[in-house]
C-alpha cells in the first residue's frame, strides 16, 4: 500500500513538474507555427477581407492554466489572424488575432475592439503575461519610452513610438477609446497586459503614437 501511495505521490510530482514546460510548448508551437505558415502577406490580406464575427467577452477570458491551453487549441481558428506585431528592442514577434478570446490569447496578441483599424484611432491589443518572458505579453512590462513597435496587415507597414507606459485598475475601459488618439492628436496603439496577474485588479498599458506607415513592399 505504501508502495502505491508513493507512485501515486511520484507521479503526481511529475505531472506538476511537466505542466508548465506542456503549457508553454504548446503556446510556442502554435504561435511559432502560425508566423512560420499562417501570416504570409497575402493571407493577411485575405483575411482581413473575410466577414468573420470575433469573440469580445472579456468574462470569458480565464488565466493561463494547461485546461485554458487545451480548451483554447481546441477551439483556435488561423483564419482569424489578420497581422503581426514586431517589437525588436523586446525580440517580441506575435501573429495578431482578431478578437478577444482563450485561443486568440494563447497565440499572439488580440484586437480589443470590434472594427478596429490598422493605423487609425486607437488600435489595441491585448496579450497574456506570462512568467517565461519569451512567451507572449512576457516581456511587455520592460518596455522603454521611445521604443518602435511595428504593426502590419499584410499590406502596409504602421510604426508606432512609445510616449507613455501606465499602470491602471482593471475597470479604467476609457484606456480603449478613440478619444484618446485624439488626445494625442494622431493614431495611437495601446499594448495592454495583467500586471502580473488578473487578480491584481490592474493593467499594464504601453502606449506608442503613429510616426511613419508605408507599404509591406
């Protein structure tokens, strides 16, 4: 009996253990595979063009967890990627997805709007925090004012210079209104993260304006 008891408690250990190195293979399998295969320019295109109704349920969203993971690769749709971010100060590559869901998330970074522009208004996305800063929104809370992030929909090219990084409560929603590129007075993107968790009640933004947008070619 206590032999068992010992297995049991031994595998137990292992799982726990395999758990998290799983959950992160798998997110880099799927994002790395999308970026390889999934977003050449004139798939962007293509999809960008497609009438397909996105996810906006933000009390649908859950933690990262290996059953989140799992659910989300079950339900993940590629025709729903529509561009690709690219900060290099961070070594930061990511499909973006259209809309905000639990596959999307466990990918790349995800439109916060309904008909959202690249390159117009306020374009925001959202990405998971995640311990391994190699790994989605991992790395975002080290960004810098006056890093470049590049934003494309397969078509044209949006570079964006970060002028501010904020910290605020999680029910500050205004932090995704158009009204504050007009603020600015110029097309903004805002990269928005848990600080550090979701039960933390707050939210990371980094914020960067529109400096120069040109053709992929």
């Amino acid at each position: 009996m206590k032999r068992i008891i010992s297995l049991v408690l031994i595998i137990i250990g292992i799982l726990l253990i395999l758990t998290p190195i799983t959950s992160e293979q798998i997110i880099k399998y799927y994002g790395k595979n999308l970026i390889d295969n999934g977003t050449h320019n004139e798939e962007l295109k293509f999809n960008n063009s497609r009438e397909i109704e996105a996810e906006f349920d933000y009390s649908a969203i859950d933690d990262v967890d290996i059953m989140a993971i799992l659910r989300g690769s079950m339900n993940f749709n590629k025709e729903l990627a529509i561009g690709l971010l690219l900060i290099p100060d961070l070594d930061m590559e990511l499909p973006i997805m259209n809309g905000l869901s639990n596959s999307n998330l466990m990918v790349g970074a995800s439109t916060m709007k309904p008909d959202q522009s690249f390159g117009k208004g306020n374009f925001t996305l959202a990405g998971h925090y995640m311990k391994n800063k190699d790994l989605l929104f991992g790395n975002l809370m080290d960004i810098e004012i006056g890093t470049i992030v590049y934003v494309s929909n397969g078509e044209n090219i949006y570079e964006y210079e970060i002028y501010d990084r904020v910290l605020v409560p999680d029910t500050e929603i205004e932090m995704l209104s158009d009204e504050r590129s007009k603020e600015v007075g110029k097309p903004i993107i805002s990269l928005m993260t848990c600080y550090f968790s979701s039960d933390s009640g707050k939210r990371f933004f980094a914020l960067g304006e529109l400096v120069d947008e040109y053709p992929v070619e």
